[in-house]
C-alpha cells in the first residue's frame, strides 16, 4: 500500500535536512556546468541527472514498497509537474553553460516571488498590497542582476527567468498535491518521465564521457535524487514556513562553487542584486508566517 507518510513535528531534523538539500542542490548545478564545459551537450546533462534520480529512486523505493511505489491518484498532476521540472532544468543547465554560477542561482532565488504571484490565480490565494510590494522589489533585484540595459547581460539570462517561472510552476503543483501523493510516487513519477522522454531526443547528440568526466556523469543523477528526497522529507518534518528561508544559504554556497571550480568571482550588480531579492523573499515569508499564526 503507498500512503503519504503521516505529518511529524521534528522541526530540528527538518531545517538539517533542508540544508543538506541545498547542499546537493548546489552540487547539481555545479556538475552540471562542469559536464557541460566538458563538452558534453547540455540535454545530455539533463538526461544523466535524471536517469541516475530515477535508478536510485527505483532501488530505494521499491525495495520497501514494491510496485506500489509507483501508484498515484493523480496521473495527470503528476505528469505536468514532472514536465515543468524537467523542462525548468534544460532551460537552467543550457543558461548555467553561459553565465556563472552565482547569476543563475541569484536569478532562481526570485522562486518565493513568482510563487506569491502564480497563488493567486491558480491555488485562489489571497495576497494584500505588502506582499504585492515586496514581489515587485524582488523583480527590481531580478533586474539588477541582469541588467539588461549593460554590457553584462547575456540573452541566457531569459532562459533563466524561463526556467524560474517553471521551477515555480513545479512548486505549485508540488503544493497542490502536498498531503494527496506520497514521496515515492513523486520522486519516480517526475524522474521517470523526464527519462522516457529525453531518452530519443539524447540519442542523436549522445557523446561519450571521457575520463574523470565519467565521475560526474554518474553522480550527478544521486545528486538531484538527495536534494529532492531530502526536500521532501525535510517538509514532512516542519512546516514550510520555517524551512523558506534555508534555501537563501545556496549563494553563498553558489559563490563558493563559482570561486573554487571555476574561478569566477561574483559581480557587485550580482551581489546587490541577490541582497534584494533575499530581502523581499524574506519578507513575503514573514508575512506568510504572520497569515497562519
């Protein structure tokens, strides 16, 4: 039988958990750009991220769950929100090719923003003039980071403001059905399809890893299958509302990558950029919090 597992009030593992899975967060996106400046192409990166989610997801799953891991009350839920995650991830991992490191995931952190937006006509939230206020501060820092009026910015940057609104996308569906599907049909269902479905596309464009390339082709896919398992777990074990604001530790854990692996430094228009939208998303999570206390 899959169930959803019950709700757990351990708010101390849940906020661990969530920073962990920053931490494989950042250590896909930085694989990525590594495979990719490797000179694999970028789909393929894609494929390989998903299939390793998906293998590890199966052995995981299935061995305590059989079959039943894979049962969902919602197929077509399912399927689109496995298509907004994949299709978010081609477009950041092609964007990631371009930019560094620090923009990108700068860019994405804009996700609470565009998720206050997209509650109000699709989940019928309800959202007063302050948090209308603070996503559009938030779409300033948005603009300061890309300043698309300069020399810095790069056409990939809207492949990123692409993959952002579709990351947001995932998240609303991933709220709708919160309570409804259990952690096992979500991992194998949004790992699974993305792997049918990349899988003839890769083909044609497949070029084999060489050497240490290998290490990241392979780790890359158990990379993504931690960060979202711990995600997820890490949401059954303390509220939301407290685990929102984790995911601001990724920049600094983004600059670190950017400096360590790729030499690149982030811009002060990054970092001024970045405070904004840390401050409006943190403000649109205090007002949240104050609406449910």
């Amino acid at each position: 039988m899959n169930t959803a597992a019950p709700r757990e009030e351990r708010t101390p593992v849940g906020i661990l958990l969530m920073a962990l899975a920053v931490v494989f967060f950042t250590c896909i996106d930085t694989t990525a750009k590594w495979l990719i400046l490797a000179g694999l192409p970028a789909l393929q990166v894609v494929f390989a991220r998903y299939l390793g989610h998906f293998i590890f997801a199966l052995v995981f799953f299935t061995a305590r769950q059989g079959t039943a891991a894979f049962r969902t009350q919602s197929p077509g839920q399912q399927a689109l929100r496995s298509v907004f995650l994949m299709t978010s991830t081609i477009c950041n991992f092609i964007a990631l090719q371009y930019l560094p490191i620090t923009v990108t995931t700068t860019i994405m952190f804009a996700g609470p923003i565009v998720i206050t937006l997209l509650a109000i006509p699709l989940l019928g939230e309800q959202v007063g003039i302050r948090r209308i206020l603070a996503v559009c501060v938030g779409f300033i820092g948005v603009i300061v980071v890309m300043r698309p009026w300069g020399t810095g910015f790069h056409p990939a940057m809207l492949l990123n403001v692409v993959a952002l609104t579709l990351a947001s996308l995932y998240f609303i569906m991933t709220r709708r059905m919160a309570g409804k599907e259990s952690n096992s049909s979500q991992q194998l269902w949004a790992s699974g399809l993305a792997t049918l479905v990349l899988l003839p596309v890769v083909l044609p464009l497949w070029t084999w890893p060489e050497g240490s390339v290998w290490i990241g082709f392979c780790i890359i896919g158990p990379f993504g299958a931690f960060a979202h398992i711990s995600a997820t777990t890490a949401h059954r074990l303390a509220d939301a509302s407290i685990l929102a604001p984790v995911i601001y530790i990724q920049i600094f854990l983004a600059a670190l990558a950017g400096v360590l692996v790729f030499n690149t430094w982030p811009t002060i228009w990054t970092l001024a950029g970045g405070l904004i939208i840390v401050a409006s998303g943190l403000y649109i999570w205090h007002r949240e919090r104050v609406k449910t206390v």
